[in-house]
C-alpha cells in the first residue's frame, strides 16, 4: 500500500486436473483448499462427538443423586468443556488460514478473508422417492432410477466444487433442481422422512431436518462462500484481477444478503439474520479495499489531486471496516464470530485510517502554491477534505502559508503514527494474527514510512504548536454495491420430467390412479371435446357417448392413448392420435383431480445439537378437520420453518412458486426455464 511499492511480475497459475466427476467439480484434487475442508470435516465430526457426551453428562448431572457421582460428573464436564473449545479453537484457526486460499503470487498485501464451505452428511433420496412415486402418481417408480441416480449424485459433486465459475454453476444447478424437488416431492402437509445434516461453518455445531429448506439455503451458503473463496483467489496485482476480486465478493454479498432475506429463521448460527449481516458488511467492507487498491495500483506519484483522492479512498476503506468492527462485537454475533476475524477488522480499520492521515500530510508538506496553478480548485479539494478547519485556519490561506502546511501536515502524521501504532497494537494481541508474516510485514512498512516521514520534519517545539488533526472526509468515486444473484442466467433440465407437466403433475395435488378407458368413435364422434395444452383434459362429455359408458367423466385429464405418453402432449396432437383410429377400439388412461382440501397432519421437527430452545427442538402441528368445507378458511398453526405468508396455500406446493412449464412441450427431454423466474420476493420463513 505504499507510493513506492510495484506490484511483481505475475507467475504463470498451477494448471487445474482435468478429471473431473462432473463439470465444477474435483473431489480427488489435493490443493490446499481441500484438505483444509477435509480438516474442517474432521473437527465437524469431533465436535459432533464431544457435544453428545457433554448432553450426556448433564442429563446424568440432573439425574443423579449420590452427591460422589455429582462430582465426579463435574469433573467429567470440566474436562468436556475444556476439549470443546480447544475444537473450536482450531476450527477458528481453520478459518482464518487465509495464506491457503490466496492467490499463488508473491503479494505485498493484506490478506482477504474467505468463508469455509459448510460440511454435509450423505443424503438418500432413492427409497422416499420411489415411494413416492408409486403412492401419489401411480407410475412404476424403478423408471426412475436413473433419475434419483443423477440428482444424487449432483448432491455428492457439490460437496466438493471447483474454486472457479464451474463450480459456482455447478451449486446453482442443484439449487435450481431443489426448486422441481421440492414441487415433485415435497407436499405441504407432509414430511418425507429425508433428514438433512448441515454442520455450522463457524462453530461446527450440525443441524439436522426433515426439511428441504435447510438444504437450500445451505446450498445458497456455499455459492457465497464460494465467491469469497474465488475472490481472494484473484491476482491483486493486477487491473483485471482486481476488478475481479471487487465483482467476486459484490456477489458473494448478493448471495448472502438474499439468503438472510429469504430464510428468516434458518436453525444455524452461520445463517441466522444477525450473522448473515454481518458478513454481507465483511464482503462490503473487502470489496471496497479491492476498490482501493486498484486506485493505487499504478504506483502512486506525489502530486496534490491525486494525494486528496486516493487519502478520501483510504477513509473510506477505515470507515467500512471500523462499523464492521462494530457489528461484530454486537450480540448475539460475537459469541459465534471469529475473534482473528474480528481482530483483523480492527486492524484494517485503523491501518487504513493512517494511510489517510499519511496521504493527507504528504499532499500538505510536499505541495507549495505556486502562481499560475489553479487555486480555486486547490482550495475547493482542501476544503472538500475536511467537514471543517482547524480553528484559525482557512483553506486559501493554509495553501499560501508554507509554515501552516508543515505544522497541519506534520499532525496529520503524528495521527498516522498514532493509528499505524494501534493497528501493529491489535494484530500482536491475536494468536493467530501474528502467524501471518505478510500481515505483519505491510503494517511494518507503513508505520515505518510515516516515522521516518514525521522524524524527517520534527522540531523540539512540537508538542506546543502542534493541534489535533481534523478528521477527514471518507469519499469514493466507486461505491461497492450487492449484486443480486441472477439464478435465472442457469438453465437446468428437471430430471422427473416424465411425471408430466409441473404445473399439474406436484405434490401438492392428488389424483384418482389411472383408469383405462376403451371406447370407439362412433361416426367420426369421440363423444367429448378438449382443452387445455399439456396436458389435454375432457371438456364437454356427451352422457351417452361409449367413452362415458366406459368411465370418463368431465375434467379428467388424459395421461395416455394406447400406451403412448400423452402428458407432454398439445390439444392438437391429441385430437389428431385420437382421430387417427377411425372406427377402431381407442384405449384410452384418464385421472382424475381429488379434493384439493383433503389434508393429513404434519409434523416439522429440527434437531440441532447445543443449541438454544428457539433452535433446538421444535415440533408444531397442524390440525386440520377432515370434513372442513371447500369455503371454510382453515386456522393453521405454522411451524418456524414453514415457507411464505401465503393465505391460501393449497395454491403453493412450492417453496419458490414455480411457474408453469410450457404448454408447447413434446414428451421428449427439454430445457425448462428456472423455477425461481416468478420468485415471491415476499416469502420469508416463519
């Protein structure tokens, strides 16, 4: 960060292996990433174990009576405690390893923090699924075994994606494919008896649910610690390498903050509301120091302009990260929040409010107002520079007076050095911090420069003539922002599209199993009329007709004509199938739409270990009276996890409102169009 630094000449990067599992995935690459998340793994694991003996040894504390067990079970408990938060520990060292996930080249410049993919236990969709299919749409569930195969093992690819846009699609792929799971599958009156195990990325503590929320909104986690990890992986030596990194950590902030907004009351600490901000500001605060950094980049040249924007830059990078700081030690975040992380926040805020201090004295003592410069502007930047004056001192006349430059420049310096000294103060106080040698080497640096800078103009006198250094305007001429992430842009094919058209073929629908139906037409005369595009319904039935003599009644919905899938089928081309038999016996398989307000009971259970009551054990009920009319509202008691505030949700099965598939589409394998194109951006979970 210094006007003398260049950057190095860039290296050539490791060449990545080609044997991937699926496109955006390497689960047998042996990087410094993977095996820091298999770390990760492992400490999940074991913190696993040690909070089950720790319940186990409180629940026998309660239960005991015999006051030498008590004790010994005190004992037993202090040593518990004592291994957990050495776990912890570890797993915040794990957290701030940032040297692993840096770029390869050699840097003078302070690390970026990346998140840590959060763990996951296996999932099999296979038995649930095959029941499913064969309970509620009547189809032989083992034609889809392929299909439970494919999704299974998109599951098991995201476990381990590649740190580059590949792997990002690759996780919005599966999240886009939860949206047709969940409508497909997933009925808002029931549980599947799928159990969802997600561990904490922060404390490593596992959440467990019957819930396919859980799982998406872990998957939407990782897509943003994804981003981090690909922005801090960019070579900041570079123009295009920078912008980059901006980009990467605006989108990861995107991906958070529509995770906060859109799961409400996630089980998790790493997802609840008050975290999520304040990692939405973490990827803010490092995307506006990328900012900073690509200002300076070309190397700095001492000239007044210049000096006045790149010291406004530097305050603004100070200002982000000491409201960062702020947050961060705001309940109930700074229970969970890493302390190195929190430890860095400070360091960078003061670090960067120096360097504004640093900027401004040089721009004050090395600059003289010569005639012929432009003095209005001169005097508008310095004016510009501070919310007001030091007492006695206008903007024209500070320029004019070499003596009143020196003196405020030299307190400017004397304030850099004030802060340069605090930034070195809060990295010595963190373990983990002092291991970083480039961390501790900038810092050097700078405190270094404006010592020497200050030592080079001190006088004996000026502890009496010096005055405190007004603040300085924070001002950039680019202000990060959060990018929306654009799941729309992903285009997935719904690998149970064979069950027909989603927009009737959900799970929240139920139907009569198809029934056969043989009739003829009779002179040309089916007897019905149709509507409707994919699938094709009877509209108009003539009582008397053969095909009503057989069993169709009006509204059923024709599913297939001479064992030919008709699902995908248009009005058209079912009327030209049908006419195409003439006078010939037509077989025909019809279902027909049950009572849309026949319900059962629903249980939503989550279980997470060590966790508060409001996360614990939650299991709420919704009753339901069986012979409730069409029109009368039904009461229901929503468990904390239920999705949208929707008033009718017979009309929902989906989390995500999906949309209708196109009525245009033959019974072959097709591109659908994102489940999430008329997203109900007023859904929250409750």
């Amino acid at each position: 960060m210094t006007d003398a630094l260049l950057p190095a000449a860039p290296q050539p990067l490791e060449k990545e292996g080609n044997c991937y599992f699926r496109k955006g995935c390497n689960p047998l690459a042996q990087t410094g990433r993977s095996k820091l998340q298999n770390q990760r793994a492992a400490l999940n694991q074991q913190i696993l174990k040690a909070m089950r003996m720790r319940t186990g040894a409180e629940n026998l504390l309660k239960a005991a009576t015999n006051q030498k067990v008590r004790e010994q079970v005190r004992l037993e408990l202090s040593f518990l405690n004592s291994d957990l938060q050495m776990l912890k520990e570890e797993l915040e060292g794990l957290n701030i390893s940032v040297g692993v996930y840096q770029n390869t080249e050699e840097a003078f410049t302070i690390p970026l923090i990346p998140l840590g993919l959060k763990e996951t236990k296996d999932v099999d969709f296979s038995v649930a699924l095959k029941d499913f299919i064969l309970e509620h749409y009547s189809e032989d569930s083992y034609l889809y075994e392929d299909e439970i195969a494919d999704l299974m093992d998109l599951r098991q690819a995201c476990r381990t994606p590649s740190r580059n846009e590949a792997g990002v699609e690759l996780l919005m792929s599966y999240f886009m494919h939860l949206g047709f799971v969940e409508s497909r599958f997933f009925p808002p009156t029931r549980q599947m008896g799928i159990l969802f195990t997600w561990y904490d990325s922060l404390t490593g503590v596992p959440v467990s649910q019957q819930n396919l929320l859980l799982e998406k909104a872990s998957i939407l986690f990782n897509i943003g610690a994804l981003y981090t990890q690909i922005g801090t992986r960019c070579n900041r030596q570079t123009e295009a390498g920078l912008e980059s990194t901006v980009d990467a950590f605006q989108r990861a902030a995107g991906v958070l903050n529509y995770l906060k907004e859109t799961f409400t009351h996630t089980p998790s600490y790493d997802m609840s509301p008050a975290m999520l901000s304040v990692l939405v500001k973490m990827m803010l605060a490092q995307a506006q120091e990328s900012t900073f950094e690509k200002v300076c980049l070309p190397g700095l040249q001492n000239e007044f302009f210049l000096l006045v924007k790149v010291a406004q830059e530097a305050a603004k990078v100070g200002e982000v990260y000491q409201q960062l700081h702020t947050a961060m030690n705001q309940e109930p975040v700074k229970e969970n929040i890493p302390y190195s992380w929190a430890s860095l926040a400070c360091v960078k805020a003061h670090h960067y409010e120096a360097l504004a201090h640093y900027f401004t004295a040089t721009l004050l003592i090395d600059h003289q107002l010569k005639p012929g410069e432009d003095e209005d502007h001169q005097e508008k930047c310095l004016s510009q520079l501070y919310s007001h004056m030091p007492e006695g001192l206008t903007p024209l006349a500070t320029l004019k007076n070499v003596h009143q430059r020196q003196l405020l420049g030299k307190s400017h310096l004397c304030r850099a050095v004030t802060h340069h000294e605090e930034s070195m103060r809060e990295a010595s106080l963190c373990k983990k911090l002092r291991n970083i040698d480039v961390l501790q080497e900038v810092l050097s640096a700078a405190h270094k420069r404006s010592q020497l800078k200050y030592t080079q103009l001190r006088e004996d006198d000026d502890l009496l003539n010096l005055t405190d250094a007004p603040d300085i305007i924070s001002k950039t001429e680019r202000e990060v922002e959060i990018i929306v992430p654009q799941f729309s842009k992903v285009t997935v094919t719904d690998f149970f599209q064979k069950l027909g058209p989603l927009s009737v073929f959900s799970a929240n629908k139920r139907w009569t199993a198809p029934r056969s139906i043989h009739f003829t037409a009779e002179e040309g005369d089916l007897g019905f009329t149709l509507r409707g595009n994919s699938p094709v319904q009877v509209h108009f039935l003539d009582p008397y007709c053969s095909a009503a003599a057989a069993g169709t009644k009006e509204g059923d919905y024709i599913v297939s004509i001479q064992d030919v899938d008709c699902k995908w089928l248009t009005l058209s081309e079912v009327m030209k199938m049908l006419k195409s038999f003439g006078q010939d016996d037509i077989e025909m398989k019809v279902v027909s739409l049950l009572d849309a307000t026949s319900t059962m009971h629903s249980k939503c259970a989550t279980y997470s270990v060590g966790m508060q009551k409001t996360y614990s054990m939650i299991c709420l009920g919704i009753d339901v009276d069986d012979k409730t009319d069409k029109t009368k509202k039904v009461s229901k008691k929503l468990s904390f996890l239920s999705w949208g505030t929707n008033k009718n949700r017979q009309k929902s099965a989906s989390t995500l409102c999906l949309p209708s598939v196109g009525v245009t589409m033959p019974p072959v394998k097709k591109k659908l169009s994102s489940p999430f194109s008329l997203l109900n951006t007023d859904s929250s979970l409750y």
